[in-house]
C-alpha cells in the first residue's frame, strides 16, 4: 500500500542547496514554506506572505533574515536552525528543494510557485550577471543560443542546483503537482500574479487562512507591486545589506515575460519544443508555461 502523504524520498546536495537539513529541522503548525525553482517568484511570494502574515503592508518582509532559506548550502545551517527555532511569529521559510526532498507536515503550508522556463533560464542568466564576485560566472553564456540549448538538453541529477537545466524545473512541478489536491499544497503561477495581482494575494491570503478584509488585501496588493518593489530596493531585495549584487535594484530587473523574443534563434526554440513535449503533456506544459489551462 503506497502512502497517501509526500515523503522525503531524495537527497539534493548541489552547489546552492543542501537537503539533508530537513532532518534537524522541527516544523511548527502554522509554518509556510515557500518552494519555487530560482527565478520564479520567490522573493515576491515572500514578501507577499510576510505582509499577510504580520497584517501590514509597510512591514519589510526581512528577504534573507526573516524569511530564511532554510537548505542554503551558502548559509551555516546550524545557525540557520536556531535563529528559526527562535522566531516566536508565524514562520515563512524559503525553499528550492521539490517537495520529495523536504519533510511534509499535514500542519504546515505550502506555496509553490511556477514560471515560464525560457523566461527563468534569461532571469537567471541576469542575476549571475549582477552578482559580485565570479562563483557563477562560469555559468554565463557567451553564445545566448548555445547556452540555452544546454540548459534545455541536459538531463538533471540531485547534485545539480534546481534551475540549471529545464527537467529540473519540471521535475519542481512535477513533485508539488502529484500532491495539488491536498488542502495545505497551493501552486501558483508567476504569470497569473502578474495577471491578476490582487486575486493572488487574496488567494494567498486564503492559503494562510488570514481571514482579512478587502481593504488590507487591497493594501498589500498596492505595495507588493513589481514596480513598487524595484523602487524601494534596499527593502525587498533578497540580503541586500549583505554587499552581494552590483545594483539592488537590478535583482528586480524586468518583471516581464517573452525575454527570449528576437533572441532565440529557430534552432533552439524547436530544441525547447520537442524537449519540452518529451517531459509533460500538452495541457501542462501550457499551464506550466503561461498559467493557463484548456
């Protein structure tokens, strides 16, 4: 008899990430874990959910301090451990593990979030851009086109950092998606956020079981704007009084979609096509693209 509930059935341990914390890691009722691939929305879902969890639109969401990525392989994990064991408000955690590399809790909250893989392949390749130092500079591509055709070709393994390659990303969706019928998973997409932003912090709201009124759900969604994040930088951009970017603001660089038009050649959209039809059905990939289905 298979098991009804996620169960941690892999080790990821790659350069960004390390799983096995999940181990020494003690869940609380109430925890919200926000798991998305790199590039995908986290730091706005954060933001989001620590406005609504401390019910105030001016509050800074600590992206970073706060809010701890709980599997950072950057991070000493024991220091992490405590800081979180002694947080005494409602815990908002980041993670980019899939969900069979964490530990599942009926009691806890999970909020998967999902973008168009060409537009996080270009998102990604900017933010190493504007990162000091050159730890992933090795990961540019000189050749936009020829970098791309890797990151859609090459097979993923748990040593690969989430995000490296387009199975990694489907395999993200894959594993939150097996589990959408259970009450305490909810997946969102990027580009319905950017749709319909307030429908999404009303549905984040929902998720968190908040309780609030239209006026403060209005009020979160008027200052969790993209734009309005951008402007005030210092504020929302993951550990930005730790010296790591070239320019804050740039970590917001574009909130649009379609990057790669007019940069893409036909060779590798057609690379992109076929492989992504290899990986999921028609109506998902659809979904998993654009946040729509039908």
């Amino acid at each position: 008899m298979t098991n009804p509930l996620p169960q941690r059935t892999k080790k990821y341990d790659s350069q960004t990430s390390f799983s096995k914390v999940w181990e020494q890691f003690e869940q609380r009722c109430g925890d919200v874990f926000i798991c998305t691939p790199p590039k995908s929305g986290t730091t706005w879902m954060q933001t989001i959910c620590g406005m609504l969890i401390f019910g105030d639109p001016s509050v800074n969401p600590g992206i970073g301090t706060t809010s701890r990525w709980l599997d950072s392989a950057f991070n000493d994990q024991e220091e992490v451990l405590e800081f979180l064991e002694a947080q005494t408000h409602r815990r908002y955690i980041k993670t980019h593990t899939p969900l069979d590399g964490i530990t599942y809790d009926e009691n806890c909250i999970y909020l998967a979030v999902y973008r168009h893989p060409i537009d996080v392949f270009f998102s990604g390749q900017n933010h190493m851009k504007n990162m000091k130092g050159d730890q992933f500079s090795h990961q540019i591509s000189d050749d936009i086109n020829e970098g791309f055709q890797t990151f859609v070709s090459q097979p993923t393994s748990v040593t690969q950092d989430i995000g490296d390659t387009l199975e990694s990303l489907v395999n993200h969706y894959l594993s939150f998606a097996k589990w959408q019928s259970l009450p305490n998973i909810h997946i969102f997409h990027y580009a319905e956020m950017t749709r319909d932003l307030r429908n999404a912090v009303s549905a984040v709201s929902d998720s968190l079981n908040c309780g609030f009124g239209d006026e403060l759900i209005d009020a979160i969604t008027s200052a969790a704007t993209f734009s309005k994040m951008k402007k005030n930088a210092a504020k929302y951009a993951p550990s930005a009084d730790r010296d790591i970017w070239k320019d804050n603001a740039q970590f917001f660089e574009s909130g649009t979609s379609n990057k790669w038009e007019g940069i893409l050649n036909e060779t590798s959209l057609s690379i992109y096509n076929n492989r992504m039809s290899e990986l999921l059905a028609p109506s998902d990939q659809k979904w998993f693209e654009f946040g729509v289905r039908g």
